[in-house]
C-alpha cells in the first residue's frame, strides 16, 4: 500500500511539472499580414506572437483593433509572470491572482469573463500587479512615468490616454511588451480589496485632470510623494521616504531618496555629483558619523539625506525639501531654484527603550552596543560675515553662559538693511546688539593651521593670545570659513616664530610643538584631554618621513616620546573608567538598559517600578533607577533598568521587555501603549575572525566606496570598522587602503602597524558619485615587483559606478596577477552585482553579496582563508543563510510552497518540499521559477495524508544529491 501511494504521488508531481513547464519560446515562422514591419509597433505585436501571448488568425492577421477580453488578459499576465506556477487555464488563473486581489472584472463574476476591458482598467490592473492600489488617474500616471504609455497626443494627461476606451490587442501588445522590457515581471499584489489606498505615492501633474484647477485631487495624507513644477517631471522621477512615520524623541530616524534624470530625460551617469540644500521645517538633516548638515551631494541619478525626528509633545507634518545649488550644468536648468519636497509624520509615543553594551576581555578592542551619542547639533552660522578674517573678544567662553560653548566675534561686513539699502558696518555677535547673540563654537570645526583640534585646545589657544592682547577690550583673530556641508570653520593660525624657525617652518610638526605646550603635565592628564591628545596624536601619525626626522632633532626627540606617553595616559585612563563602571564578579557580559521614555522624548526618571527583560533564554526582572536612589555604581542612570547577562551572541540576537504590572499609577494615562505590551528589539554584536589557518606572504589593496548611494546600502559604516579589523587580521606584507567616492583618496600604505595608526575608515564620510575604478586604478600602481607575495584587491561597494576604466584596469589586474574580491551589501534593489560580478570573474577573485552585518563578517572571514591559504573561493557565504526565503501557505484550497535562495550559491541543484505522512516522509521537488526562485502549489486534496500542520522542512540539494542546507517552518495562513 505504501509502494502505490508513493507511486502515485510520484506520477502527480511528473503531471503537475508537464502543466506548469514555462512555454518555449519560438520565432514566429510567418509574416504578419495586417502589421508593417515599419509600424511602430511591430516589435511589440511580433514579440507578443513570438511568446505565444497571442496568435494570429488563419490568414496570418493579428488584429490589432480587436478589443482584449478580461479572461484574455489574465492569461496573459499568468504566461509572463515568473511567480506563477500553475497551468494557463483561465478558472486556475483567475483564482492565484485573487489572493493577489487583482482587480480583473471577472475573478468572482464569470459573465465578465468575456466582456471587453477598457484602458484605464488595464493600467489599475497592472498597479496593482505591481503592489500599487490606485485609482484610474493614478493608475494612468503610474504607466507614464514608468514608460509603459506615451498617450495618443504625446500630452500625457488622463484624456489623452482615452482610460474609457476599449483596450485593443496592439495596445496590450505594446504594454507588456515595455513592461517586460523594464525588468522583472512578477507579480507582488496587494494585501486586500483595490480602493485607492497608495494614490498619494503618485502626484497628479499639474493639468493632468484638465485646464481647470479644480478638478485637481486635494493631496492626502502623503507617505511617499514628490512635488515639483510641472517641466521638473523630466528630471524629476520620485521622492522615497524610507519610514514616513517617526517617534517625536530626538532619536528615530528615516532615509529621504530622490531619484533624478537630466532635465530632458536622460539618465544622469553615476560618476556625476551634484549639491543639494536640504531642509527640514521641524527635523534635523543628519550624515552617518552624526553631524548635522545642511548640504549633501548626489551619487549619480540618486540623493539622499537622514532626517531625525525632534522631540514634540504634539504630532506634526515636516516638509523636507531638497534645493539644487552651485549649478553649472545645463543638462540639470530645469531644476535651478526649484524645492523638490517630500512629507514626514512625527508622533509622540510612550516607549521602553533598549539599549545594550557587551564586555569581552577577550574582545577588548571592539566597542559593541549601541549607545552612541546624539547627533552633534549644527551650530549657527554668522548671518552677514563673508569668509574671512574675524574678531574674537575676550573672555573664552562668554562667562554669563556658564558651560555654554559661545564667544563674542565681530567683522567690518556688508549688511543689508529692511529697505534694501547695502550699509559698510562693524558686525559684532554676542556684543550690545540684542540682535546678534552670542554664537557657539563647541559644535562648529575648530582647527589650529588646518589641522582640526578640540574644544580645550581651541580655548587654550584663544585664551592665551587673549591674555596677550594689547587692545582693550581684548581680541584677536582668527579665519572664519564655511565648510562643504555648510558647517561654520574657525581657525586659529599662525606658528609662533620660535618654534617655526626650529622645526624649518613645517607646519605638522609645528603644530604639535605648539598645541603640546598647552598641555597639562603627564600626570595632569585626565579624561578631560582624552580628545585633545588623540587630535593632536593624529596630526602626528600622517608625518612624513622626513616631518618625523624632524621631529625627532627638536629637543633631543623628548617630545616625541612625550607625544607617545601623552596617548598612553589618557588610554589607560579611559580602561580604567571603563573599568570601574563594570560590574565585579562578571569577567564577561551582556548589559541591558531599558529607559521608559514619556511621549515627546524625555526620560521618566521617577517611575516606581520594575520591567522583565528577556535575553537568551534567561529573564531578569529589573527596577527603574529614580532620580532619588542611588545610581548603582554607574551602571545606570535616572529613568533606566540595567540588567546584566552572563552570555555574549556574536552575531544577531534579541531582546524582549515589558513592564511588569502594575504600571505606577502616576503615569497609567500617558503610558497606557505600553501595557502588556512586550518590546523587542534585534541586536547584533561584531563577531571577531577565527585564527588564521595559513599565513601566506601577501600585498592587498582595500577598496571602500563612499559615495552618496552607500547611506542606504550601510547607514552605520560598519564596512568601514570591519575592514580595519580585516586589515589586521590579514596582517599583510603591503597594504593599500583607499577611499573612494566621486574621486579616489589613499588612507595609508605600508605595513599593517604603519596603517593601523592611521584613521582610515573611522572618518569617512558618504558624499559626491561612485568611482571604484579610480580606486582600483590606483591601487594597481602601489604593488611591489616581489612575484613571491601573493596580490589581492578587496573592493566594497554597492556597484553603481562609472565603468569609463573598467576595462583598462581589469586588463592591468590580469597582467600584474592580482585578483579583485568584490563585495555588495545591502538589499538587491540597492545594488548593481553586474559590474562587481564581470571585475571579479575576469581577474579570478570571486564576488560576493552580503545582506546584512553579520554576512558582512562571514564573507570577510572567507576571503582571509582565500587570500591567506590560496584556496578557491567560493561566493556561497554561509549555507547557514542559504534560503532567503522560505515559506508555505494556505490560500482558498491550494498549498503554495516557495523559496529564495542566496544568490551567491550556485551550487544548489534542487530544493525540496519535506511533510510527515501516514505513510512516512514525503518529499516534493519545488520548480525553478527564475535563478534564486523555487515553487509549487498542490490543492489540498492531494495532501490530505501529510501532517501540513506540523513542521515543514525546506531541504537544498546539490547536483550529486548532497544537502547543502536544511530549514525549518511552519505553515501560514
């Protein structure tokens, strides 16, 4: 009995793969009759015939006039689309895309059937295929600015696209064929019944409704819009807002992308960079190291910016607004002058907010958590001064504001008066003028000669020439400049004589002379200085040779050494406050903080209670620190709960929280979102890198894109900390590490030790376009001639690129034997795999695609064993992580089984399906719907035998039958 199940179950799936199989694709073996071959659309009309979408009559004539049927057009879209598994029978069709809820006029309604579809149907039809809910109008624009529709006039309006007109065989023709030829043709769906409910994603043109402005649609609550004049649409293709909805608390943060196009509709090369003025009513525009900004560059076709929520006690609407400045293109005109805008939403909420640190002694160098900083505020620039020479007057800082960074500065400037009037005067801020308050300067760029210094220094520095000052009252100056971002610069300048004509006038290193006589003594120092030695620290490690020689002839080398001894100190103090803020009897840990935050941002630090905190298996239930106890011994603060874990999870991990009842009755009203309710948040801690297996003599290049594009691809630069540890890990011969965004920049070269002591990576910052070859370029003319070191380039990047040298370079990487490693990060979406996948497999490196951090890490632990051990490598990161996606559910009768796989692993042959059965286990073959992409769908009747309510496992294979990976789910409904 078992042998004639399994027999049977054998012949239905061989029958369900004959139904299913992908029609071959044919030439046509006649001329079509009825169509020219010099119509402009006879490609389409050709290649709808070719594909078997439709066919011609007896007398070879397609019939282009002839009106589609909706039972037609869904047999149409079931034959193109790449997620459809079942056969092209019409009831089977209709009935996969009522789970999609497409709006064909016949899915519950068989007379409609055969009924004729208009245009304007269509293009809703085809929305919703795409994800998108739209009305008719919205639907129509939807077609024009993707390129599906030119309109019968040209004039892209909603009339001239006759919506109300019969949909014709040509028209369905042209239509898919353009779709096809946009991209991927599958289908995504909505998640219930059309009803217009993503129309604010698409702006109405104006006159796109008629000449009469009251027939334009009133905008809605808008999450994704862009606005513009109506001859900026050329250039104009969207405005993405990552998260349109924030928490108001000064901490929760979204992604604002606007995708452009040259003002006549060209595509914008990627090596081309433009600037933005970018502005936000209520948030603060932020880049990834925390600064806030007020100008950020394109990468290409793309340009983006971080917007940070403020913290508000009542919700508001934000309008951010991106401006094109310094323009001399004309290819961009059309954009001069003009706001492009798009909506954020801020709300206040109750929040338990998580936070955590991890201590490992064997880890020490690796600062994982995430409490970082706020974002540093942007400090307000002198309104009328030009960039120049400034005042600044005694004292430093103004005494009234106490730990207030401001001072008093003054500039001979132009000013210009309410009636326009141009006046000469002498401008002084923080002087009698109520008008010109005091500025800050804590948050501004401070530098000694251009070399950027901190706080303390830039006071000692001021201070002391203050105190020399002859006039009264007191000043002195400095040079008042405004950097890229907008941000106000103000330098101290001027190497005092004495020490200049000892150190030959070179300015590094008498820099350092100069800021280390304002230095406390060695034993002086306290955390106080901890940024003040290690600025002063990094001016000294980008010394020549010859400056360090220098150096090393002042005073006998004492400074030098002083210099070494100064980083030595305020490093072991720091250990040491690291230290004694960590718990005794706990040699490694997890620490959470859990902060009950009241709605608007601020801190609750008087809350009598307790909160569970869930991490790896183990709950602890911990109180809220008040601002009447004790803080612990520093491990927590007013308004938080510390917990601490005896376990560390490199990788990702999670944890819960949820306030244990009942709530402080204080604050049951403003806190009620939060009762019963469990809050998790994901974590990740930085894995480190196993020991080397081999430790072969290499020379290796580090390539980092930090164009615009990478603000969406890695928003906290963790390819930049985790190719310093890469770096030091690989420990090679020779390495060159460069930076590359519009142009490329070499961080350091020389030894691991030379380099290390470098920034490299920690300050880069994403600006301009995308050129990695210039990187590669140039990494390719620093490799010694020593043919027994092994030569390897590691580039990061998101791909999108100029490729002007991308041949050149791929030919000098062949002659020099030195192998590319590319790698991706990021979604799909995000990244162009095309160019890093040709570089990689012409120089025999291998390429790679990391989702997430912790892949990140994987695939650098892959390319030290390749490099080191000279083992072939194979892109597949880690089978661990080898299904995507994986998923089985039930939908009106029929169980649908898919997959997606890393598409990094190329080695999987098949994937199947595996349930309990009566009759013991069952295994069912997916179908290869496209590369990465594996389905099946059975009715329930056939599987009425197997355990479908148990857990399901999802087995890959390789061509000799071997499992490569194995997961595990659940059914869904």
């Amino acid at each position: 009995m078992t042998y004639v199940k399994k027999a049977l179950l054998t012949m239905l799936c061989f029958m369900l793969l004959l139904m299913t199989a992908t029609p071959v694709v044919t030439q046509a073996a006649t001329t079509i009759r009825d169509v020219p071959t010099n119509s402009s659309n006879y490609k389409a009309i050709s290649w709808a015939v070719d594909n078997e979408l439709m066919s011609l009559n007896n007398a070879n004539n397609f019939l282009p006039s002839e009106q589609v049927t909706d039972r037609e057009l869904v047999l149409m879209f079931a034959k193109l689309d790449r997620n459809y598994p079942l056969s092209y029978i019409d009831s089977v069709a209709y009935n996969f895309y009522s789970d999609f809820y497409l709006p064909f006029n016949g899915t519950h309604v068989n007379a409609n059937r055969s009924k004729a579809i208009t245009r304007g149907q269509f293009a809703q039809i085809y929305a919703a295929f795409k994800g998108l809910d739209l009305d008719e109008p919205q639907a129509v624009q939807y077609l024009y600015s993707n390129n599906l529709s030119t309109s019968s006039s040209g004039k892209k309006t909603f009339a001239s696209f006759n919506p109300s007109t019969k949909l014709t065989r040509g028209d369905v023709a042209t239509f898919l064929y353009r779709a096809v030829q946009n991209g991927n043709f599958a289908v995504q769906g909505l998640t219930r019944s059309a009803a217009g409910r993503d129309n604010d994603s698409i702006t109405l043109p104006p006159g796109f409704m008629g000449s009469n402005s009251a027939d334009f649609e009133e905008p809605k609550d808008n999450s994704n819009d862009f606005t513009g004049p109506d001859y900026v649409n050329n250039a104009l293709q969207s405005i993405v807002v990552e998260k349109p909805d924030l928490i108001a608390n000064e901490v929760d943060s979204t992604l604002v992308t606007v995708s452009l196009k040259a003002c006549n509709g060209d595509p914008i090369a990627d090596d081309k960079s433009y600037t933005f003025r970018v502005t936000s009513t209520y948030g603060t525009i932020i880049d990834t190291s925390g600064e806030a900004v007020r100008t950020v560059q394109s990468d290409g076709s793309t340009v983006s910016a971080i917007v940070v929520a403020p913290k508000l006690t009542k919700s508001a609407r934000d309008t951010i607004s991106f401006e094109l400045v310094n323009n001399t293109d004309p290819a961009m005109k059309c954009l001069v002058g003009q706001k492009l805008k798009a909506e954020v939403r801020y709300s206040p909420q109750p929040e338990l907010r998580i936070d955590y640190q991890v201590y490992d002694p064997t880890n020490t160098d690796d600062d994982n958590g995430n409490v970082t900083p706020p974002y540093i505020p942007y400090e307000k620039l002198p309104e009328f001064f030009t960039q120049n020479i400034i005042d600044v007057y005694s004292p430093i800082p103004l005494k009234y504001d106490g730990d207030k960074k401001l001072f008093s500065i003054g500039q001979q400037t132009n000013v210009t008066d309410a009636l326009g009037n141009v006046q000469n005067v002498y401008l002084r801020y923080g002087g009698s003028d109520p008008r010109y308050p005091a500025l800050g300067y804590e948050n501004a760029i401070l530098q000694f000669e251009n070399y950027n210094i901190s706080v303390y220094l830039f006071e000692e520095l001021l201070n002391r020439r203050l105190d020399n000052s002859v006039t009264s009252p007191a000043k002195t100056e400095i040079m008042y400049m405004i950097s890229e971002d907008g941000r106000p610069i103000y330098r101290v300048q001027g190497i005092d004589d004495e020490i200049a004509s000892q150190v030959e006038n070179i300015n590094p290193v008498g820099a350092i002379i100069q800021l280390m006589n304002h230095m406390p003594e060695e034993k002086k120092l306290t955390l106080e200085h901890y940024d003040s030695v290690m600025k002063i620290y990094s001016i000294f490690t980008n010394l020549s040779n010859y400056d360090r020689t220098v150096l090393l002839k002042y005073q006998g080398g004492k400074l030098l050494g002083q210099v070494e001894a100064y980083k030595k100190r305020v490093e072991a103090l720091k250990e040491s406050a690291d230290a004694a803020s960590r718990p005794s009897g706990k040699d490694r840990y997890t620490k959470v903080m859990v902060t009950l935050v009241r709605p608007g941002g601020e801190p609750v630090t008087d809350y009598q209670g307790t909160v569970k905190i869930k991490y790896d298996g183990v709950e602890k239930t911990a109180s809220f620190i008040t601002n009447t106890s004790d803080p612990l011994n520093n491990t927590g603060s007013p308004g938080t709960a510390v917990a601490y874990f005896d376990s560390i999870i490199y990788g990702k991990s999670k944890v819960e929280a949820t306030l244990v009842n009942p709530i402080d009755p204080r604050y049951a009203t403003i806190l009620k979102g939060l009762k019963d309710k469990t809050v998790t948040k994901d974590i990740f801690t930085n894995p480190y890198f196993s020991k080397n297996s081999c430790s072969l003599a290499t020379e290796v290049a580090y390539v980092v894109d930090y164009s615009s594009s990478m603000k969406a691809v890695d928003p906290t630069n963790y390819r930049g900390k985790k190719m310093i540890e890469f770096i030091n890990q690989l420990k090679a011969k020779n390495n060159i590490v460069i930076e590359t965004n519009t142009k490329a920049t070499i961080l350091g070269e020389g030894t691991t030790d030379a380099v290390l002591k470098k920034d490299l990576y920690k300050a880069s910052k994403e600006k301009g376009a995308t050129d990695i070859f210039a990187g590669i370029d140039i990494a390719l003319t620093k490799f010694s001639n020593d043919t027994k070191t092994a030569k390897a380039i590691v580039v990061v990047s998101d791909g999108k690129t100029s490729k002007s040298k991308m041949t050149k370079v791929i030919n000098e990487a062949k002659k020099q034997g030195v192998k590319i490693y590319t790698v991706s990060m990021g979604k799909k979406s995000q990244i162009n795999d095309a160019t890093l996948m040709q570089v990689s497999t012409e120089t025999g490196g291998a390429y790679y695609h990391a989702l997430d951090n912790l892949q990140l890490h994987q695939v650098f632990q892959k390319l030290i064993d390749a490099i080191l051990c000279k083992t072939p490598a194979s892109s597949c990161i880690n089978p661990d992580d080898l299904f995507e996606d994986a998923n089985v559910s039930l939908r009106k009768g029929y169980l649908t089984m898919s997959a997606r796989i890393d598409g990094n692993c190329p080695n999987v042959a098949r994937i199947n399906v595996r349930y309990k059965s009566i009759s013991g286990d069952v295994q069912f073959e997916l179908l290869k719907r496209s590369d990465h992409v594996f389905m099946l769908t059975k009715t329930v009747q056939t599987m009425q035998d197997f355990k479908v309510n148990n857990e399901i496992d999802l087995i890959a294979y390789d061509k000799d039958g071997n499992i490569i990976s194995m997961k595990t789910i659940s059914i869904t409904n």
